[in-house]
C-alpha cells in the first residue's frame, strides 16, 4: 500500500448527481486505501448515502446571503473560509468540484479541479459557447486540472485552447460489488426481455433520436425509459411516444433510487446524447454483465465501448446505424467480460489518485 497522504474534497453539496457520487466513491476508495479523507461540502444538502467513516464537514458557505449577493467579493470571502478550513486539515491534495466559480480564488499548494464534463459539447449557440469557454479560461487557466476522461482532456485543450498547469485523465472508480448488491434488491422490474435507456427526461439525452431509432431497428423488444424530467419534460414524452405509436412498446417505470435491478435484467442499455463527460450508465451496465449500445457523443463512448462492443458505437448522427445497432444487439447480445469494464475499477484508477500526492 502506498505511502497515507491527506486528501481534502470540496464541492457545493452532496445533493443528487453524478458527480457528487463518484466524488463519494473516490473519497472512501481512497480512505480504505488507508489515506486521511475529509470532504468539505459548502452547504447542507445530502441526498447521497454517505459511506460509513467518510468523514463530512459542511462549512455553511453557500446560504441565503451569499446567493443572493454572488459578487466575486462574496466568492473570495466563502473562498476565505475554504481556506481557513483546508489549513486546519493540512491536505496534501486538495479536489475541487462543482464549485469552482468559488474555490477559483484559492491559492493553496496542490489544488486540482476536478473537471466532469464536455463543456465544448454543451453549447450550440455561438454566444452562449463563446461565453463557456472564456469561463473555463479565466477560472482554469495556469492551474492544475483532473478531466474525467481522456476526451475532455482533449477537448478542453485542442476544442477550447485551455493552457492548464497541469492536466491529467483520470476515470472516476468503480467498485462492482456494490453494484451487484443493489442488483439484487427488490424492485417492480418489468416480466420479461426488454431494452433500456436510464437518464434525466431532457433534450441533451435525446430521446427523439432513440426513440426514431428503435422504432426503425423493427425490435419487438420492449424498451424501458428510465428516469424523471423537470417541469413538463415527462409530458412530452410520453407524447412523442404516442405520436410515434409506440405506447404498447415502451415503458415508464417512473424514477427509482435504485436502478440497477433493471439495469441487471435488461437485454442491453442503449445511450444516445448529443454530450456527455465519461457517462455513469454505460459504466454501471457492463459492470452488471449488460451490454450497451452507444452513439459516439463527446465524451467517453468512444473510451468505454471497447472489444467487440466497438461494433456498437455509431456515428452521432446516423440513426440508421442505431437502428441496425440496436437490432443486431437484440439478435445476438454481446457477452460482457472483466476486460470491458477493468480500466474503471477501483484498483486501476485510485492509484493514479494517490499519484497527484507530490
């Protein structure tokens, strides 16, 4: 085991998300690594189950006041008290996520931000683009950056031109065993063979484009919508699916804490965004022995669909070629080895982590 080193995590809450997650994951994997760990959140939302001996502290810096002032005279004094805590724990690593518009002002030794997006893949509209990327200039420019996977990276150099301190690729962990627990829990999975899609009902995840696809593969297989929307997302939907006259095909659960049961019992996952970071559903599919199908977004796709899974991957745009994915999956699903999903477990990533430790 390595050398134990201090590893301090910052981010605004614990309250829903992906990254939130994964920040839990890395900051107990590297506890039970026998490192010092301690994550700081600035307010107190938690929404996560928190694993057991990860030490939290809320420093109560996002409220009420701060939100409603946001100037950056508020953020450098919430930052103040950021810096006032990390110097009481002494890190040797410090990872800051989902609030860096706050710990930007930082200056303390070793900082990294911890980036979990596709920011060049977010924007469509020329102004709004140019406005993102001359945010990540001024909040990262000089500085230290952990992107979530090598398709950040390069998009974060050679799409936006950033010119970082230091920029690393560095998959978030994963451990399979929990994974299979949950699979195992009680849940109202549908009877039979079916397909699935699991993200938040919004226009990024593009279920038109899965939708219009799976209609077109001619697939008898059922196929299962994952997730909720904001607002009236859900609504139209579930309307698009009957103007396309799938209603006796597809099926809405309605959201669920646990969606690993049906991730597990499912014939294959199938994910068709315009833009992702390194997406948790493909992950967490092949790690419950489910093969997917993918479009090839920016970003991770292209990284995780690897063996003849690469047969799966299509062009962003050709839903004739997601059809006929979909179809060749439903009609000879691809077996899932270790070797799929071995460059995201934990023993291969935290220590690259522990790395970052100068």
């Amino acid at each position: 085991m390595p050398t134990p080193k201090r590893f301090a995590f910052v981010i605004a809450d614990l309250y829903g998300g992906g990254a939130e997650k994964s920040l839990l994951y890395t900051a107990d994997g590297l506890r039970q690594r026998g490192h010092v760990v301690k994550v700081f959140i600035l307010r107190n939302k938690i929404e996560h189950r928190l694993p057991e001996g990860l030490e939290i502290e809320n420093l109560g810096v996002i409220n009420r006041f701060s939100k409603m002032l946001s100037t950056p005279l508020v953020e450098k004094w919430q930052a103040a008290r950021i810096a006032h805590a990390l110097s009481a724990f002494g890190p040797d690593v410090v990872l800051s996520c989902s609030c860096d518009k706050i710990t930007r002002h930082l200056t303390f030794p070793n900082l990294w931000f911890w980036i979990k997006s596709d920011i060049s893949a977010k924007f469509s509209d020329s102004d709004q683009r140019a406005k993102a990327f001359a945010k990540v200039h001024r909040f990262y420019s000089g500085r230290n950056v952990v992107a979530v996977s090598q398709g950040v990276k390069d998009n974060l150099l050679n799409v936006i031109g950033l010119q970082p301190a230091e920029i690393r690729a560095i998959y978030n962990p994963y451990e399979r065993e929990p994974f299979l627990r949950m699979a195992e829990e009680s849940a109202p999975v549908p009877d039979g063979e079916y397909l699935i899609n699991v993200g938040t009902f919004e226009a990024r995840k593009r279920h038109d484009r899965l939708l219009r696809a799976y209609k077109a593969s001619g697939v008898t297989t059922p196929l299962v919508l994952l997730g909720k929307g904001k607002g009236d997302e859900e609504a139209k939907l579930r309307a698009m699916i009957e103007d396309m006259g799938l209603t006796e095909r597809v099926i809405l659960p309605g959201y669920q804490t646990n969606p690993y049961p049906f991730i597990r019992n499912a014939k294959a996952l199938i994910l068709t965004s315009d833009a992702e970071g390194l997406p948790r559903a493909l992950i967490e599919s092949l790690l419950l022995d489910t093969p997917v199908v993918s479009v090839d977004c920016p970003s991770g796709p292209r990284e995780i669909l690897s063996g003849e899974l690469a047969d799966f991957l299509v062009p962003l745009e050709d839903e004739t070629a997601l059809a006929d994915a979909i179809a060749r999956m439903d009609a000879n699903p691809v077996r899932v080895t270790e070797a799929h999903y071995r460059p995201f477990l934990k023993e291969t990533v935290l220590p690259q982590f522990e790395a970052l430790a100068k």
